[in-house]
C-alpha cells in the first residue's frame, strides 16, 4: 500500500510538474476516480462520418480519442469505413447530410449555419453538426462535460447567436504585436508568415473549442506588404493549416496599398484604376485562399490613410471592398474606430466620444450587405468603464458587430488579474431601448433587433509565442469567456469562469471557490484602484497604456479628457450645457444620463462635469470616493497573491509560480495605483481624505531622507509617482547606498520596497538589516512580466517588493544596495515597514 502510494504521487508530481499552460482549457487531464466512477458506460469505438484527414469532422473524431483517453484513461478506436454502423456504444460525430445519407433521415430543422445536435443516452453518443464546422463544435462541448465529470444523459440543440465569431490578431509582418503581452507574433517574422505553423494550428485548436469560427492574423494599422504574392502564399499556408478546425482566415488591409505597394498614383475608392487593383488582389488571395473571410478595414482613424483623403465617404470605401468579395462570399468588417486625434481640448463641446455616430448615422443604408460595422463596446477606447457605444442604437440599417479587447491594453496587460467577463456582460446586456422596445446591445449585434442578416463578436486576442498564450494563465479566462460569450450571450459570466477553471486547473473545491473569488474580484478591484465613477481607467495614455499618469488625459488633442481642474471633473456630455453625447442615446436611455439625478454613480464623471465636493447616491463626495475606492480596491489585491498561496499542491509547479509571481507584482503595483492617483486629485483639489491616509505614510522611510552615498533625489514625471514626489536614482553605470536606522518599536513587520524597474539593464540590488542579507533582486520584470515598461521612473516603472516576517528592533540599520546595469540606473522610492495588517 505505502509503495503504491509513493509511485502514485511519484506519478502525478511529475505529471504536474510539465504544465506550461500550452494545452489552455483543453489539457484532457486524468478524471479523479470518484468522478470517474460516474461514467458508468463509457462508449467502445469512435464513428467518424468523414475520413478526410483536413476535414474538421476528421479532427473531431482525433480529439475524441485524445480526450477520452486523458479523461478516462480509455483509448478508443475510430472507424471511418462506410461500412460501419453506429453501434448502440459508440461516440458517432458527422454533419446531418452525413449521417443522414447514411442511416436515413434525421432531421433536426432547428439548427442552423455552425449549430449541433448532441445526444448523450446511456454511455451512446451522437453529435451532429449542419456542418462540418459545426460537429467538431460539438465534439468539444462532449469533451467540456465530460473533462468536468458530466455524464448526465442530455440531448441539445445548441446553435451560434450570431454568425460572425472572428478574433482578431495585432500582429505585425515584422513580427512584435501592438498591445500584445506574450511575446513575438506565432503567426509573422521578419516581413513574412513564419515556416513553422505549429503554434498557429494549436491556436485554431483552442479557437474552435470556442466556436469561433475566423481570425484575422495582422494588425489593423496594417502593412500593404501582406499583398505581396510570397504573403499571400503564406496566408494560404496559414489557412490552410486553421481549415481543420473550421477557423478561416480574415486580413485586415492598408487603404493606402494600391499607392504605397501597386505604385499607383492614388488610392480613391472610386477611381477606376484603384477598383482594377482591389479586384485583381481580391481575385489572386481568393485563388489561393477559396474560403477567405473576407477583409477587416481600418481607414481614417489615428493618422491611417482613408476615403476621406479624397471627399469620399466611409461608405464608399467599404463598399469598394464589399464588391471586390461579394462574388466569392466574403465580407467587409468595417472599424467604427474613426476620430479626430487632433482634436481641440480648448472647446468645450468638442468630444471624442461623438465621432463614432457623427461619422457613421448619416451613412445608414448605405452600406452594401455584406459590410458589418465592427464597433468597440464604449465611445472612446477599452476603458475600465464605459457605457455601451451610442453607435450601436444609431444604424438600424446596418450589419453591426461589437469589438471586444481579450488583450488587456487598459487593464493591466496582463500583469494585473482582471477577469473582464462580467464588462463584457454589462454591455451586451444593456438595454438601448431603441423606439422604447426592448434592445440588448447583444440582439442588435446578432442582427435580431433589426432584422439583419450578419453580425456579431470581433475580439482583440494578441496571442503570443509564450507558452501560456497571452504572458499571464489567469488572463486566459478571458479568451474562454469571449468565445463563449460569442457562441451565447446569455450565459453567466461566473458560471463560464468556473467551467474554465475546472478545465484549466481541475477539480479540487478550494481551488474553484479560490479562482472564482478573485477573478470576480478582479475587475471591480481594478476598476476602483485606476479609474472609477466613469472617469476611464486613468492610465497613461501618452505612453504605454499601463501605469497611472492621470494627468496625460487632458490638455492633448487624444479627446479622453477628465476636465479636472483644481475644483471640479468630468466630462460634461449633457445635452443643454455640454457635448451633447448623452443625446445620442434613444431618448429613454438619453434622460437616465443627461440627468445628473440619474446617472448611475459608476458613470457620473463619464457624462457630468462636477465639483470634487458632489455628493454621490452612495452619499460620498467624489473626492472621498475616489480615495476610499483606491484604497479599497489596492487592499482587495493585496488578497490575491495570498489567496493563490492557499492552493499550494493542488496545481502545477510551474502554473503556480507563474501566476503566483503576478500577483505578487500586482500587489505592489495597485499600491503605486493608489497612490499616484490619490496623491494626484489631493494635490489638485487640496481637499483632504477624511480618512487620513492620503499624504500620510507613518511607516514610511522615503529614500531621499536616507544617508545617501551614490543614490542621489530626483523628481520624477509625473511628480505623483514618487511618494513624497522624489526618489533617488544612481547614475547610469552607477552605485548607490542607502542607509536608515529604523525607528519602530521592536516587533515583526512585512518590509516593503518601493522603486523603479526601467528598460535598458537589468539592475542588481540587495537589501540588507544589520549587514545580514533580507533580499536581493534585479530590476528585470520586462523578462518576468514578458512586456515593456517604460524607460523613466514614473507609474509604469514603479514597482513594490514585499518581504514578509521580518523581525526588527528599534535602532537596526536597514541598508539598500543598488547596481545600475546597462542604461538602467538603481533607483529607490522609499522603504515600508508595516506592522500586520497595515498596508501603508
Ligand atoms: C469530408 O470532408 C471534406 C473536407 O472538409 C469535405 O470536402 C467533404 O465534403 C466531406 N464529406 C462529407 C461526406 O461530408
Ligand atoms: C424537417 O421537419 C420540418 C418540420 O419539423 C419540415 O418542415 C421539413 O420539411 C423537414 N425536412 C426534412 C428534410 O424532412
Ligand atoms: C515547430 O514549432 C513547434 C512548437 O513551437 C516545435 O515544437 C517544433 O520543434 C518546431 N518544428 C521545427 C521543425 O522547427
Ligand atoms: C470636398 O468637398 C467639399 C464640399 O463638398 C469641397 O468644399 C472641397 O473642396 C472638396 N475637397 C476636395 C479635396 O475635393
Ligand atoms: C513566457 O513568459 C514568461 C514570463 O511571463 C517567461 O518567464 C518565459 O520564459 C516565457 N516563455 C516562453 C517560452 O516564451
Ligand atoms: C456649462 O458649460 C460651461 C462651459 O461652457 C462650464 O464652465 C460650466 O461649468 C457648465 N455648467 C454646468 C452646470 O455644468
Ligand atoms: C470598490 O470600491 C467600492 C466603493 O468604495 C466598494 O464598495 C467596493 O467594495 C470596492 N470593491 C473592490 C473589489 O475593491
Ligand atoms: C500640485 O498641483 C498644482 C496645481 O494645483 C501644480 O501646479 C503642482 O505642480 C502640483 N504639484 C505636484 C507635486 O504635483
Ligand atoms: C519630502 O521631501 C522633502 C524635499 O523634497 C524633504 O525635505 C522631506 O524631508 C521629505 N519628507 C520625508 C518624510 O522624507
Ligand atoms: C558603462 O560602462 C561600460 C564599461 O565600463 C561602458 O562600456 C559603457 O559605455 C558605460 N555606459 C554608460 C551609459 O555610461
Ligand atoms: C542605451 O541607450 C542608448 C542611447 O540612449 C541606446 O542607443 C542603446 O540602445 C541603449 N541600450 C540598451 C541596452 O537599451
């Protein structure tokens, strides 16, 4: 018994131990026994109605047998012979007019376009697909119940809410990713498609798991080189390897390539010349790629080239494309993504959050049908809090999709948790009351609210080559929750959550209740130690788009403006005294937000322009809101790591210290978080936190007040981003020391240190209490967090170690080493010493 034990855990600690995170939610692992058991009739043979090996019904039957055999240890035969017949226990998978064809008719008349059929009775399976897209769909959900230790008999119709289900890639022909966080492109290298497509197909893999059903691989500020006949090649090579699991291939396109790559003398959409190009490079990617999807257009938005060059309309630029594919079947998803960047912050009706609808209503109807208008789910950007897009309820006539972001640009690039599921949620569920009847921004983007024939989901992904796909395992729950978002909208946006952390990290109860809680957590953490009350997420937005830099927001010609002065902020966007953007809602909705009364507290500041001393419903003023929701949330994420910690030996070595080693970083970067922005809106509006907190570090020794030898103060920009608004930093190539004698009574204390991790080197530091070593550590996140930062000292850079436990007496000597590398320098903010349960 002791020996069968032994090589039991031998077994399953070795197991464990490979998981890279490669697999996703398709890992098929070992069922625990007690589940198992509940599998009372396991089918005996596999019947696969195709025995093309590219056919995705093919596929489905490989990915049977894989997964039944993970799950249940079983490794069943698959038959294709015409011959066969369904024995009573087989797994059969194929399409309706396969299956009928053979043992007469089935008709299931509900399903449509990609919709199964699967019947589960008694340890017998069969799964129909109304094509072969759609039987592999099914396979997959089979595989989801039974990876969950789901046998129950069942028999569902499960068809898609909407026909477009596409993700798309920013990834460039050179091979980086705009706001990926996971490494180079799987898909481009150095100007061409890579050689080894393996990656690509593993991602098709976990893409049609989903139900999603195309991709677009490049980046929408696109690259006309894609048209070159040696990419077109290689796009035909990626197709070709995604067709298998159903996933076509979309490109996006540069309006500019018949100038910038034909070497015409224009691109006007209607001139002669210009149509002649599009329709040859339509017909010569068509002839390689039969089934393109067709094409993702990007056009006057951010300085790309567009119609409106030449007085031609949005519209004409579309339908320019939408005829050079129509003939094979293709559609256009035009970008609603179309603003001035210029614009005047000096006028006060000016907003950016108009531009979609100023742009696009007057254009209803005239777009051909097979264009989609592809709109992000707010008016500005993927901010931690936006209403739904006006656009939305403004162009009945037109095919519409919503633009959501898996990659988390403003949300923390996946250095932060953010389960961004229940946004998601929020919108599509968000009644636009369109001529006061019922209009969930998900029935309009399935085409059911206006009778449309095409619609639906495009998401932003940015997978990398990183084996966990997007840098962080966690953030992976957003890839699963889109693609089955997209399938059904209806769903619960926890209940998706939990199916993926069963599949992804098994069975253990602690270890759902724990994922569950702080992935739910997450979001409104998040939300409240950036940006809350509607004000966008706070970041950046002049840089990288990650740590706080409240001030960027405003005074530039980007239009994301707070309008904080030294006594009020918000944007005013009421329809008497302000932009007028709440007016572009139906009426109904348009009352709720032009009236201050009425506009929910979590997007006051999005539409109204108020003194920091307003009173929220809550019953708060803002200011102070603003201050106990960045504490609130900042001490929510210091729960994270801790909560992780708890699962130790119920997952994987490697998963675990992976994530575990984020949420460690986003502990300490919250604080950066809170701080900056407290310390920003204090000194802005010198309005005091009735809380005493803000300004106020009893525990801290800030580095400047430390006996300094190489380490010389600095400001940093912006001010806030420093505690005390200085740090100190050694020169380039230099060395710094900083010395302290601690102050505090004698006792056990976390010791907390807070400096600046910059591009360019990897600084080396050492921490050190009477001589005895506490830490060491390099200034190297960009190789642990897999992204860039920043190359000052300001609220990306600024980072947060904490060592725990440490006993400390009054007059010991704390010692802070630090060694520049490269053109990093060592830089230091300040140090915490905190007493359990303080988190100054
Ligand atoms: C089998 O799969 C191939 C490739 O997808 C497809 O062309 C063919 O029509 C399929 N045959 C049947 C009977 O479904
Ligand atoms: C399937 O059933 C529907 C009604 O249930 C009927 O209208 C249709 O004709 C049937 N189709 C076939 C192929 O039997
Ligand atoms: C192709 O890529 C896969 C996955 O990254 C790798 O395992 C494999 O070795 C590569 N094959 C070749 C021939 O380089
Ligand atoms: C564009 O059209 C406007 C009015 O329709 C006209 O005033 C302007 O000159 C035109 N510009 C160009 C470049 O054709
Ligand atoms: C993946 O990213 C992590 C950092 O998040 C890094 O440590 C690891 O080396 C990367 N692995 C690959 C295969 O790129
Ligand atoms: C009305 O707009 C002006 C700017 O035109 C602004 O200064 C003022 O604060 C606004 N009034 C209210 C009540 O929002
Ligand atoms: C967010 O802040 C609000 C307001 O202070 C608070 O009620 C809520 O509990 C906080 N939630 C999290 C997860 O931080
Ligand atoms: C504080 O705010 C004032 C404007 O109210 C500004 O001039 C000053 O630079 C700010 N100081 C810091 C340290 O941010
Ligand atoms: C804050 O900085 C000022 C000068 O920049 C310095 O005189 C003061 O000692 C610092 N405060 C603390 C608590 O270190
Ligand atoms: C740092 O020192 C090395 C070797 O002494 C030298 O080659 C390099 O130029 C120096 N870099 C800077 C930024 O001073
Ligand atoms: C260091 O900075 C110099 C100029 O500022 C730059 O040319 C060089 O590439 C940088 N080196 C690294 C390793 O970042």
């Amino acid at each position: 018994m002791w020996i069968r034990q032994g090589i039991l855990l031998a077994f399953s600690a070795g197991f464990v131990a490979g998981e890279n995170g490669l697999n996703g939610w398709l890992r098929y692992a070992s069922l625990p026994e007690a589940q198992r058991q509940q599998a009372t009739s396991i089918p005996s043979v596999i019947v696969a109605l195709n025995s093309t090996t590219t056919s995705p019904v093919y596929v489905a039957a490989q990915e049977l047998q894989a997964g039944i055999e993970g799950v249940l240890g079983a490794k069943l035969q698959v038959l294709h012979e015409p011959e066969v017949t369904a024995s009573s226990l087989s797994v059969l998978v194929g399409t309706v007019a396969a299956y009928t064809s053979k043992y007469g008719n089935r008709n299931i008349s509900s399903l449509i376009a990609d919709g199964y059929w699967l019947s589960v009775k008694a340890g017998s399976v069969i799964i129909l697909g109304q094509n072969e897209r759609g039987a592999l769909y099914g396979a997959f959900d089979y595989l989801s119940r039974i990876s969950q230790g789901n046998f129950a008999d069942v028999d569902v119709v499960s068809n898609p809410d909407a026909p477009i289900r596409w993700v798309n890639q920013w990834d460039n022909l050179e091979g980086t990713i705009e706001r990926g966080y996971a490494g180079p492109s799987i898909f481009f290298s150095d100007g061409l498609v890579v050689k080894n497509l393996t990656r690509v197909s593993q991602y098709a893999r976990l893409l049609a798991s989903l139900g999603i059903n195309a991709i677009v691989p490049n980046n929408v500020n696109a690259n006309p080189n894609l048209l070159t006949a040696e990419n077109i090649e290689g796009l035909g090579r990626i197709a070709d390897i995604m067709r298998p699991y159903g996933v076509q291939v979309g490109i996006s396109l540069n309006f500019a390539s018949p100038e910038r790559l034909g070497g015409l003398k224009t691109f006007d959409p209607l001139d002669a010349t210009v149509i002649k190009w599009w329709t040859e490079k339509t017909e010569a990617l068509y002839k390689r790629v039969p089934d393109l999807a067709g094409y993702l257009v990007k056009a006057n938005s951010e300085g790309q080239p567009g119609p409106l060059t030449y007085n031609r309309t949005l519209a004409d630029a579309a339908n320019l494309f939408a005829k050079a594919v129509q003939p094979f079947g293709g559609i256009v998803m035009f970008r609603a993504f179309v603003y001035n960047h210029l614009a005047d912050w000096t006028v006060w009706r000016a907003d950016r959050a108009n531009a979609a609808v100023e742009f696009f209503k007057h254009l209803d109807g005239k777009f051909l049908d097979n264009v989609v208008v592809q709109i992000k789910y707010g008016p500005i950007d993927f901010q931690v809090r936006e209403p739904a897009s006006p656009l939305f309820a403004n162009i009945p006539l037109t095919n519409t999709a919503i633009e959501l972001q898996i990659t988390q640009e403003y949300l923390g690039q996946q250095s932060h948790l953010v389960y961004v599921g229940p946004l998601w949620k929020e919108i599509l569920d968000f009644d636009l009351k369109v001529d006061g009847k019922p209009s969930a921004v998900r029935d309009i983007v399935a085409g059911r609210r206006f009778n449309k024939k095409l619609g639906g989901y495009a998401g932003v992904v940015n997978v990398g080559t990183n084996t966990s796909w997007l840098g962080s395992h966690l953030a992976m729950s957003n890839l699963y929750a889109y693609g089955r978002l997209a399938w059904n909208p209806k769903q619960d946006a926890q209940a998706l959550l939990q199916d993926w952390i069963r599949l992804s990290f098994g069975h253990d109860r602690s270890v759902l209740d724990t994922i569950t809680k702080i992935s739910m957590e997450s979001w409104p953490a998040y939300e409240n130690y950036s940006g809350n009350l509607g004000i966008q997420t706070l970041t950046d937005i002049l840089y990288t788009h990650f740590g706080p830099g409240p001030a960027s927001q405003d005074n530039n010609g980007w239009g994301q403006w707070t309008r904080a002065t030294s006594t009020h902020i918000g944007m005013d966007r009421t329809i008497a005294n302000g932009t007028g953007n709440a007016g572009q809602y139906p009426p109904e909705v348009a009352k709720v937000y032009d009236n201050i009364e009425t506009t929910p507290d979590n997007l006051i500041l999005w539409f109204h322009h108020v003194p920091y001393t307003h009173r929220l419903h809550s019953g708060k003023t803002v200011i102070q809101h603003f201050y106990d929701a960045h504490y609130e949330g900042a001490a929510v994420a210091q729960t994270f790591a801790p909560a992780w910690e708890s699962l130790r030996g119920k997952i994987d070595a490697q998963r675990f210290d992976e994530v575990l080693f984020r949420l460690k970083y986003q502990a300490g970067h919250a604080i950066v978080w809170r701080d900056n922005i407290c310390g920003f809106y204090h000194n802005l509006s010198g309005i005091p936190d009735e809380a005493k907190r803000v300004g106020n570090h009893p525990w801290r020794i800030q580095a400047e007040s430390m006996a300094l030898l190489g380490f010389k103060p600095t400001g940093v920009t912006p001010a806030e981003a420093a505690s005390n608004f200085t740090a100190v930093a050694t020169a380039r190539n230099g060395t710094g020391e900083a010395v302290a004698t601690l102050n505090f009574p004698d006792g056990t204390y976390d010791v907390a240190i807070a400096y600046y991790d910059i591009l360019g080197g990897r600084a080396h530091y050492g921490a050190f209490i009477n001589e005895e070593p506490l830490l060491e550590w390099y200034g190297n996140l960009e190789d642990r967090l897999g992204h860039a930062f920043s190359e000052k000292l300001d609220g990306h850079s600024a980072t947060r170690v904490t060592i725990k436990n440490i006993d400390i007496k009054k007059g010991d000597v704390l010692k802070i080493i630090g060694l520049a590398n490269g053109n990093e320098t060592a830089s230091l903010d300040y140090v915490a010493i905190l007493p359990r349960g303080i988190v100054d």
